[in-house]
C-alpha cells in the first residue's frame, strides 16, 4: 500500500451516519479520513482528486445507489476496495453489491467499534469481510434456492402460481394461458405436490418464501 495509512472514504445520503461512523474511528491512527459526502454523484470526482485505500459506501441512496456508485468506482479505480453499509442485510441486496459491483465486504450501520475496525484492517490486506448476520442471510437465501431447485418447478408452474397468487381460478388460468381447464388443474395437483403443500395460503407462503413472486407485483 503507498501509504502506512489506511485512507478512507465515505458516502451515505445521511450526514448523522456519518458523523457516527467517523466518531467509531477516533483515536485509530491507522486511518485517515480523506473525505466524506452526502452526494454518491459526487464521489469519482472527489476519488479523482484524493485516491482512497477503501470507500466505504451506503446501499440504499437517491439518484445512485450503492451498487451503481461502486461499479463505476471499480472501473475507473479498480484498485479502490469497496466496502458496504446497509441497514438492510438481505441476500437479494448483498449478491446485487457483491456481482454487480465486485464489493469487498458487506455490514450493516449497526456495526461496532471493534468490528468495524476489523473489517476495514482485513480489507485494507486484500482480504473480504461479511458481517455475521449477512453471512446468516446468504446461507438461508441459498438454503431456499437449493429447495426450490429440488422442486424442479417448470416456468408454466411458475406462472400459473403468479396467477394463483392474484386469485385467478382455473378457468381465468386457462383463459390468460391459453389451455384447458383440465391442464390447468393437472399443473396445480403437480405444483402442490412439489412445493410440499395443500393449500392456496401455504402455497403462496412457499412462492414468497422462494422468490417465486414478490410482494406487490
């Protein structure tokens, strides 16, 4: 590294997130704080201006988020290490920073002293940090993807349980699909039979479970 500092800096639309993440690292020498900002368009400029060791940088932000910011960090600095915040430790969120954006860690603002020090010290010697929790929910994500690869459910069943969550009977199935009736009720004793249950609401229940269908779609 060129410098004996580790040089740090930090994005999140939130100033009183920031105030408390550079309070965290008071008194660690081994950091230096080049610059923070509150406007993510901002920062490859200021990176342009003040090259940085790691950037640490919020998920969720108005006009560019977290992974939008980090990937066009990447490609004009791609010697940057990048590391996120989130109060969300969801896996979708954590697999869209860690394939989109080629983070090095992942953790939540709930984070403490210790554990953030840590991070940004393994990180900073080219090593990946994950908070526990995240860790929790990527395991559990995949768990669920494993399960409903084990359903091998076809993308007819699929969609015929998108219908089915939007309360469409057979007969409007068939309609919206174009098949029978009597295809639409073979599909549905072979979608409970592979999801493992017997009713609409525990149906239903799986396909959120798996992210089958989303809320509010």
């Amino acid at each position: 590294m060129p410098s004996s500092k580790i040089r740090l800096a930090l994005v999140d639309d939130h100033q009183i997130v920031i105030d408390g993440l550079l309070s965290l690292l008071q008194g660690h020498d081994q950091f230096e704080f080049v610059f923070a900002s509150t406007d993510p368009a901002s920062v490859p400029g200021l990176l342009a201006d003040s090259p940085v060791d790691i950037l640490l940088t919020d998920v969720m932000m108005p006009v560019l988020s977290g992974a939008e910011l980090a990937k066009l960090v990447k490609k004009k600095f791609p010697e940057i290490r990048i590391l996120a915040l989130s109060m969300n430790g969801e896996a979708d969120l954590v697999n869209e920073m860690i394939e989109y954006a080629d983070i090095s860690g992942y953790v939540l603002k709930n984070i403490g002293k210790t554990e953030l020090v840590e991070a940004l010290t393994k990180i900073a010697q080219g090593g990946i940090y994950f908070s526990e929790e995240v860790l929790k929910a990527m395991e559990k994500d995949g768990q669920r993807k494993k399960q409903y690869e084990d359903a091998h459910l076809t993308a007819r069943e699929i969609e015929i349980i998108r219908l089915i969550e939007k309360e469409y009977n057979n007969k409007q199935i068939a309609e919206a699909l174009f098949i029978s009736e009597r295809t639409v009720e073979t599909h549905r004793k072979n979608i409970f039979r592979k999801t493992g249950t017997n009713s609409v609401i525990g149906l239903i229940k799986y396909a959120y479970e798996h992210k089958l269908i989303s809320r509010g779609s």
